[in-house]
C-alpha cells in the first residue's frame, strides 16, 4: 500500500526482500517517528538541498527536482498546518516524509534517494537541529549575561559577606558576585561558540558510510545548508554523535552553574539570610502556610540539572560500544539531547527573570556582612603594613583579638584602642580605618579584585564584548 500501513506487506521503503511486515513489537522497538518528527523542518531542506545538488549536477532532471521541492513544501505546509499524517508503520521522519511525497508527485519522489542514505540524512537533519539549538542557547545565554551585567552595576558596592565553606570569609560587593556567573556564563557562550565552529561541516553525501559513485557536489550541498564545509570522512560522518554529546557536555556544565546560582538564590531568599526578595512572578505560595512565598522557580532549575546531566550520560553510554560505522542504537540519541536542550532553554529563561526581577536588600547584606569578624584578614594585613609584623605573626595577633570580640559578643570594630594595643602595642588609632566592611572591599583593587573601582572595569569590559 502507497501509505504502508497494511500489516501483512513488508516496508515499502526497504521492505524489497522481506516476505512479511514486521511483528507489533518490532515495530514499535524500532519506530522514532514519535520524537524525531520534531526534525521535519531539517529533514525537508536538506532533501531540497540534495535534490537542487542533483539536478545541477545532471543526476535527476530538472522536472523531477521542480516536482520534488513542490511536493516537499506542500508536506512542509501539511506538517505545520497539522493536518499531515505520520505513521508509525514508516518508522521515522525520514520515511514519512519520502512515502507522502511518492503519494503527492509519483515516481519522481523515488528518484531524491539517489546518491544519500538515511544515514547520512539523520546525520544532516540532527547536526542542523543541534546547530539551531546551540546558536539559541548562545543568544539566550547573552541575555542572562545582560541582566548579570545590569545588577552588577547597580550593585558594584553593595557590601554582603563572601564565604567560604558556607562559612562568613571576607566582604566582598554583591556586583563582584554578580560577576563571578557573568565569568560562569560567558565562558558557557564561548563553548557554545566553539561547538557550533566544531560541527559546522555537511554530512549529506557520505550515503550509507562509504561516499558513492554518483558525480555529487558535497561543496553546494554544504553551501546551501549554510555549513563551512562538507565533513571529510564519510566514516566517520554516519557513525560519530560528538556533536550531539558537546551539546549535552555544554549543557550539563552550563546547568551545573545554574544549579549552583538556583541554590544560592534558594540560600539568600530565606528568612534568615534575606539578601533578597523573588519577585511574585518567579516564586509561589503555600497551600497551608499563608505567610511563604517559595523559590520553586529556582529549586526546578537546581533539578533540571539532573535530568540534563543523565542525558549526557545515557548518549555516552549509547555510544561508547558501537563499532563504526552507523548502528541502531543511534537513533536513541535524539530524544536525549531533545530533552535537555528543552529543560536547558527553561533553565536559563526562568533565571534570566529572576535575576532581572529580584529586589535586593541591600541593609541586609551590609548588616550580615560586617558580623562573623568578615574584617579579620585586613586587621592582620594592617598588622604587616603598618606595624611590620610578619603575616604568621599577624595572623596569631588577629586571632586573639577575635577571641576577645567573640568573648565580649561585640565586632572586631567595637574593641577599644586600649584592648587591642593591649593585644598588640604596634596597634594605633589608623586601623579602625580598615575594620570597617567597606574599607576592606575597596582596599581589594588587586585584578579581579572586590574592589567597586575594579569590579566597574570588569563590568565594563564585559559591556564591550557582548
Ligand atoms: N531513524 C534512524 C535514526 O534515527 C534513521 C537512520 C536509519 N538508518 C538505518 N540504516 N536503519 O538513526
């Protein structure tokens, strides 16, 4: 049957020395159709792309191409108006689009499999997908990048705590922090780039692993499907998914640094830290505790990284058995990327709001960061500086003098002169200069320092590459 789906025939479009349609199971064991349909659009344009490459090259007649490319965007049409059948029994995108074509313009539908194989076509059609995803994820991670940078700004001096082991360290400014994930995403971007220059060669025209006799052009084919070059191997091209697992590396580090932004904003939106306040857009409530307002949009974020991390590793685990060249369990790689890239796209959207939208408490930070003795480092190297002592020493000095603000219960800026000279006779009336949070931020104007004076240079250079 032109449709394939009567039972006892075998495949229409490989079926020529089967005597029988294949059992239930097999079917649907070995049908992608349900998920790969999502590569209708690639699939179509490369089969364009082939067929302009045929024709030009006196392979197929020009009538037949004019047919071919008609009947293709009427099916492109068909698939997205919706009314455009898929059937399973035609196992995958691939298959469905060939046979509605053979119902649309005849015979010449059978000539466009001239010169290529599925495997080359899956191999086409998934690296262009990849690509697709991969320059939208660059573009998504530029906005995020934006709303860091806009934060950054306004908060270049806003002095919160920098830790340690979650433990109180040192004062830094919320716009340094702000630019750590800038750091975190822009390297994310750059390897986005990378990859995208990485797969940027065609598959088309490595057929089934071989090449093929036929006088094709994988040079227009590249061309015309906006690739640098065709690939040169045709081996390697129908048997490697590298592409496809740089895709979910990137992601699966990308999410990682989401994950951790996720739980530092669970972390600074509760109660008890109140760094922060989640706009209501990005945060729900309680059916029972009227008085919550949950950070759900972040907590997702934090456990779409485990999905996206598992598909990285169930396409490494696909993969790391096959022998070259193509094989079936390949076909297993698409819903994998498919998946992450979707939960990769929310996670960087949802964030992308929340850091645009969420109100900082800038009291609060300030309040948080001048407790836990944060100005300990700058006493000892006050103690270097200006009463010579050597940095092991200071460090010592310094810990008795936090043994007697912890004793007394007050800050490292409310002991007296008198109690600190009595600590150490070195000790003058200067170093209440660097006790206070925000002489310690802006004595920190080392490269890549704390320092507001140093963190609007990075801002700025930041501003400069987007
Ligand atoms: N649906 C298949 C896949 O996703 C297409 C390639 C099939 N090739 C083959 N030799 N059976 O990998």
């Amino acid at each position: 049957m032109a449709d394939g789906t009567d039972q006892k025939s075998s495949n229409q479009m490989w079926g020529g020395r089967f005597a029988s349609g294949p059992s239930a199971i097999m079917e649907e064991i070995n049908a992608s159709i349900g998920f790969d349909k999502k590569l209708y659009a690639q699939d179509i344009r490369g089969s364009m792309a082939h067929a302009a490459m045929l024709a030009s090259k006196g392979i197929i007649s020009p009538e037949d191409k004019d047919k071919i490319t008609e009947g293709l965007n009427t099916i492109l049409s068909e698939i997205e108006s919706g009314s455009f059948e898929f059937s399973r029994k035609l196992e995958d995108i691939h298959m469905n689009i060939e046979a509605r074509l053979a119902t649309l313009i005849g015979p010449a539908a059978g000539r466009l499999h001239t010169a290529r194989s599925r495997n080359d076509q899956v191999a086409l059609d998934f690296r262009l997908w990849v690509k697709e995803e991969l320059q939208k994820t660059e573009g998504m991670l530029t906005a995020l990048i934006a709303a860091f940078l806009d934060r950054a700004e306004e908060n270049a001096d806003t002095v919160m705590p920098g830790f340690t082991h979650l433990q109180t360290a040192q004062p830094v400014t919320f716009g340094h922090h702000c630019m750590a994930y800038v750091e975190m995403f822009g390297r994310d971007r750059a390897r986005v780039r990378h990859a995208i220059e990485h797969m940027d060669e065609s598959p088309i025209g490595a057929a089934a692993l071989a090449g093929t006799g036929y006088p094709i052009d994988r040079h227009m084919t590249a061309k015309a499907l906006g690739f640098r070059e065709p690939t040169r191997n045709s081996i390697d091209t129908v048997s490697d998914r590298d592409f496809a697992l740089e895709f979910l590396s990137i992601a699966s580090i990308c999410a990682t640094h989401l994950s951790r932004l996720a739980e530092e904003i669970v972390i600074w939106s509760t109660p008890q830290f109140g760094f922060i306040r989640l706009s209501d857009a990005f945060s729900t409530g309680s059916s029972i505790m009227p008085q919550k307002k949950n950070p759900d949009a972040a907590e997702l974020v934090r456990a779409k990284t485990g999905r996206i991390n598992g598909s990285l590793i169930a396409l490494l685990t696909v993969m790391k058995g096959l022998p070259l060249a193509y094989s079936k369990d390949m076909q297993e790689d698409k819903e994998q990327v498919f998946d992450a890239a979707e939960s990769l796209e929310l996670a960087i959207a949802a964030m992308t709001g929340m850091i645009r939208d969420l109100e900082v408490r800038k009291d609060r930070m300030r309040a948080a960061a001048g407790s836990g003795y944060s100005t300990a480092t700058d006493l000892a190297d006050w103690l270097v500086r200006e009463a010579g002592l050597p940095f092991r020493d200071a460090h010592h000095v310094t810990g008795n003098a936090v043994a007697l603000a912890e004793k007394k219960g007050c800050d490292l800026a409310d002991l007296s002169l008198e109690e600190l000279q009595a600590i150490h006779p070195g000790i003058n009336k200067g170093v209440f200069d660097v006790l206070s949070v925000e002489a310690s931020v802006a004595s920190r104007t080392s490269f890549g320092g704390t320092a507001p004076s140093e963190v609007k240079k990075q801002i700025a250079w930041w501003r400069g590459r987007n």
